[in-house]
C-alpha cells in the first residue's frame, strides 16, 4: 500500500497565511494534509509535479447564492472550476428555508427577482425535501457535489414562515412574532448555521416587484434576531443595506457583535453615482472603512466585503438584456429557436436599420438608465479588461470608426456568431478605490454571487482576477497576501479553522496554479438550467488541479466526476498541532 494518497512535489507552496513562499512537496492522506517538507521519501497513490507551479490552499467565496444550485446540481460552478472549494450561501437575506409548502411561490419569486435565477429553474429544480432550516441544511448534506459549502440562515424565509403575508407586506413584527424568530434562529444555529443574514436595500426586489420582506424591517429586529448568535460559535452576522442612516445600519452590526461577540459583516461597494433612494454620498465607503476601523479598534470583529473589480453586467444576446433586447422586431427574431436563422434575420440590413429605429418596450430600469450610456459600456474581449478606460468604451470604439455609437454596438454584438458581449460596471471602476479596499486590513475580497444573476453577472471569478490584476500584474500585492485574501482570511473569519492554510493536518483543498498562465475567458450561455433555462458560467486557463479534502475535482478545467464536497456545520476546529507524520 501506497504511503499517501497524493504526492504533489517540488511546487511553490504559498500557505495562505501570507509567509514567504517556498519550493516542497505536499502529501496527503485520508483528505488532510499529511505532510510538507522539502523532499518527502515515500509512495503516493498519484503523483503530482508541481515545478513552477504555486501549491494555495483552495479558495473560500463568503458571498454566494447557490441556495438552489446546491440542491440540484453537483457541480457549482462558476466557482468550483475557478479554483473555489468551499462557499457560503444564503447571503442577503434570501433563500429556500424555513419555508411552509404555501411560501414556495413567494421565496422563488423573491430569489427570481433578487438575485435573477430563472423562477422556472427553481421550480423544476427545487425539490423541497425540507420545511425548517436544519432539514434544509440535511437536504444539503445530502446531495453530493464537488465542494464544501455553508449556509446562512436568510432573514427572508424566517420573516414569512413566522410572520405570513405580515412578513411579505413588510409589517413591524411583533414581540411575538420576534420571539418566534429568535427560537427558530437559535434552532437554526445549532443544527450548524454559519450565521444570519439580510438585505435592507431597496435595490432587491422580488419577480413581481415588490420590496423584500425584509427591507424597512426594524433596526430592534435585527438586533434581537443577531442577538442570537453567538461569538463562541463562531457566528457571523451578514446584510446588504442602501446605508440611508449610516450610523444606524452599521450600529445594527456593532451591537449585535459587542453583545454576542459574533461578526459582521456587510456588503461595500463605491459607487460613483448612488441611486436614488440609497445614501447619496459618493465617499460613503470611505466613512464605511473608518467605522471599521473605529468598532474594530473597540475589539469588534466587523468587516467589509469588497470586490477586487466593479460588479458588472453583461449585456448582449446571449445576456438577459441588450440594449436591444426589447425592441419590438429584435423580440421576433429572438423568439426565432433556430440559432442560425435568427442570426440571419438579425445580419439583414433592413432587420437592422428597423431594430435601430425602434424603442425598448418597457425595458428593465437598468435598460433604462444605461441604454445610452456608451461611455460606461465596454466590448469584452481577451484577455477580458475587468478595470477599462474611456478610450476602451463603445463611445470611443465608434467615433474612431467614425459611427454611430448604437449602430457600432449592434454589430459589435452579432460578432463571434452572436457571442459577443458588453460590459457594463455597476460600482466603481476606479483603480485607485479598489486597490484601497483590497489593502485595507479589515475588508473580505468577496462578492461573486456565485450562482446569483445567471443571465447577467458572472463575478465569481473575481478571486481569480485578484491574482491576475493586482498580484501578478499590479504587484499591488504580493502572491503570499494575494492568496491569503482568497483562502486564510475568509475561512477564519467564518471560524473554518480546517481549511485556508497548508499545513498538516489541515483539510486538503489545494489548488495547483500557472499563475502565469492564468487568464479569464469570456463568459459563455450553456442551456442546463432545470426546466431547459440558461445561465452563463465562465472558465480560466491556469488552474492545473483543484482538489478537495485530497481528491482532485478538477484538472485543467475539466471535472474529474469525484464529489468529496460536505456540508460545513458551523464552527471548524483547527487541527492540533502534531509532530508531522
Ligand atoms: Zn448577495
């Protein structure tokens, strides 16, 4: 018998604790790591060369939205096959549990509109094996996939199992009704929640348009609901907030860590032009990182999460939206099933001069604002630019051709056999903002919504463009703190003691890097959504072999079909610090 399952040798180990890399071998046994050295005597199973390759430890998304993808799907991607080999879902506020068998419709339509997932997805893919919280997280631990992944308990269910329509229409809950919450958050965390989490932004609408149960919920509410966490289970409380009385929402945070002394933490983006109805100050997360750094000065473990390049939608045919997508002979030729036919009909100079002369039938707020704004759209091409400049926009692509800015675009995107997309950045693009965010000591590098907006975001690799943006080609980091952004900091602070280090005894999640190499490619429609939907996921080159709890899931981007992904209940123990073996 072999002397370790896996042997991965003469690689650059970057440990995730942000120590000087170094060249060893790494082996594996039984999932953990058994030993690194710089030559380790000994027979594996599968031998692995690493040479010039860097050794993480595997990456942790803390902002994710597979709450219906972990259900029925084994494979989570878009992170899984970006290097990520453990996520939490349930993220603001929004999810399947609890949930009574008549609030079905009313959490799809709220995930449908929240968070874009096709409500047909939902329906066909959801099974509903579960009605409270710890069931849901059974029905989880059930289901075999590629990854580890955690839950939150989302505000949202809890608010409309206990409260009913009241929930729904946003009434103030009663001390009852408050009473019956905290029992079922308390339930929730002991059967191995991550934490609590909402969303307080006016910005998240269900399917139908109506605000989120949550929003406008009591700050008393929040507060009594995370006065049920607990630091010494590791806890975290998580919300997305427009930040209208920045003090007020971030003292939701402070007190509920400074009486439990679990964490918080919260959503924080730059915007360069806040919309109406959220705090309209543009230096608002400066303000935020100086409340972080007061509460955490106070000893109170609160952290931003931020993200390592502006949250972008993409817009073409095969997005969600276009600046087309609504016009009213662009929706015949899109109802045309045949790819071939309706790129034909959309190539046709009449077809076309007749889409440029039409107007978007009611099209989403967002088609609304940012139809003509062709100094703030890009064209996506490789190697992708996440951080543009106005001389890469549309704006600037059609006036040195000399044409009109619409009339570019709508060729732009039948290029590449329709493939072709656009990118439009929601947050800042400001190079300068993000660096800040990314240096500064008490913000997460998260929010990838991974499995959220399937038709319109595909952010989950921002991980990865930490590394290839501002590790490798900005030296704004260097790899060691580059990679402990993406793996040690996350994981302790969601009290996952087991992973985000390399180290023996440690939870073997390893990923095997080209960092050289490593590049994003475009993101690309497949057709496997439940009930026949779309969503877009994207793939990288350079991530040689991802593997968890010591069995590769992945080598060159291509699943191995092993599924050693569990679920996390809570609070991870570090390993004891043994004698290497
Ligand atoms: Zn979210």
């Amino acid at each position: 018998m072999a002397d370790f399952d896996v042997l991965i040798r003469a690689g650059q180990i970057v440990d995730g604790t942000g120590a000087a890399p170094f060249i060893a071998d790494l082996a594996i046994r039984n999932g953990r790591i058994a030993q690194i050295a710089p030559r380790i005597a000994g027979t594996a199973t599968q031998e692995i060369d690493a040479k010039g390759k860097a050794v993480t430890p595997g990456f942790v998304d803390v902002h994710t939205h597979y709450d219906g993808q972990a259900t029925w799907d084994s494979h989570l991607a878009p992170s899984s096959n970006l290097g990520t080999t453990t996520v939490v879902l349930g993220n603001c506020g929004v999810g399947f549990a609890p949930c009574r068998k008549s609030d079905r419709d009313v959490l799809v339509q709220l995930m449908e509109g929240v968070e874009e997932i096709p409500g047909s997805a939902l329906a066909a893919g959801i099974r509903w094996n579960w009605e409270s919280f710890p069931e849901f997280l059974d029905a989880l631990e059930s289901k075999p996939r590629d990854i580890d992944v955690a839950a939150f308990l989302p505000h949202a269910p809890l608010r409309v199992y206990v409260m009913g329509q009241r929930g729904v229409d946003r009434e103030d809950a009663t001390p009852a009704d408050i009473e019956a919450m905290q029992k079922l958050v308390r339930e929730a965390m002991d059967a191995g929640a991550v934490g609590f989490s909402s969303s307080r932004t006016m910005l998240h609408r269900s399917s139908s348009g109506e605000s989120v149960p949550t929003m406008g919920a009591d700050v008393k509410e929040l507060k009594a609901l995370g006065g049920c966490l607990s630091g010494e289970q590791g806890h975290v409380m998580q919300f997305i907030s427009d930040w209208v009385d920045a003090d007020a929402e971030f003292g939701i945070l402070r007190d509920v860590s400074a009486k439990t002394g679990a964490k918080g933490t919260f959503t924080l983006v730059a915007l360069d032009k806040p919309p109406a109805g959220m705090n309209p100050d543009p230096n608002l997360w400066r303000e935020q990182l100086e409340r972080l750094e007061t509460a955490q000065a106070q000893g109170l473990d609160i952290r931003g999460q931020v993200i390592s390049r502006p949250i972008g939608v993409l817009l073409g045919h095969p997005a969600t939206m276009s600046p087309f997508y609504k016009r009213p002979t662009y929706m015949q030729a899109a109802a045309i099933a045949d790819k071939a036919q309706r790129l034909a009909m959309l190539r046709d100079p009449a077809i076309k001069a007749q889409i440029l002369s039409e107007k978007n039938d009611r099209p989403h707020v967002f088609i609304e604002l940012f139809e003509h704004a062709f100094d703030q759209m890009y064209p996506m091409e490789e190697p992708i630019n996440y951080l543009p400049n106005s001389d890469d926009s549309v704006a600037a692509c059609a006036r040195r051709e000399g044409r009109e800015p619409m009339e570019w675009l709508y060729d732009f995107l039948l290029g590449n056999e329709g493939r072709n997309l656009l990118y439009t950045p929601l947050t800042s693009k400001s190079g300068r903002v993000i660096a800040e965010f990314l240096k500064h000591p008490h913000t997460i590098s998260a929010l990838g919504d991974g499995g959220a907006h399937v038709g319109s975001i595909c952010d989950s690799s921002a991980n990865l463009f930490l590394l290839t943006r501002w590790v490798r080609d900005e030296k704004l980091l260097d790899l060691a703190q580059g990679i402990r952004r993406i793996t040690h900091d996350p994981a302790s602070f969601f009290s996952m003691n087991d992973r985000g280090v390399l180290a023996p005894g440690m939870k073997a999640d390893i990923n095997i890097l080209d960092i050289d190499k490593l590049m994003l490619k475009t993101p690309r429609k497949v057709e496997d959504l439940p009930g026949g939907g779309s969503r877009f996921i994207q793939d990288c080159e350079g991530i040689e072999a991802t593997f968890v709890a010591g069995e590769m899931i992945y080598r060159n981007g291509v699943p191995t079909g092993t599924l050693p992904g569990k679920l996390v209940r809570g609070l991870q123990a570090a390993p004891a610090r043994g004698p290497a073996s």
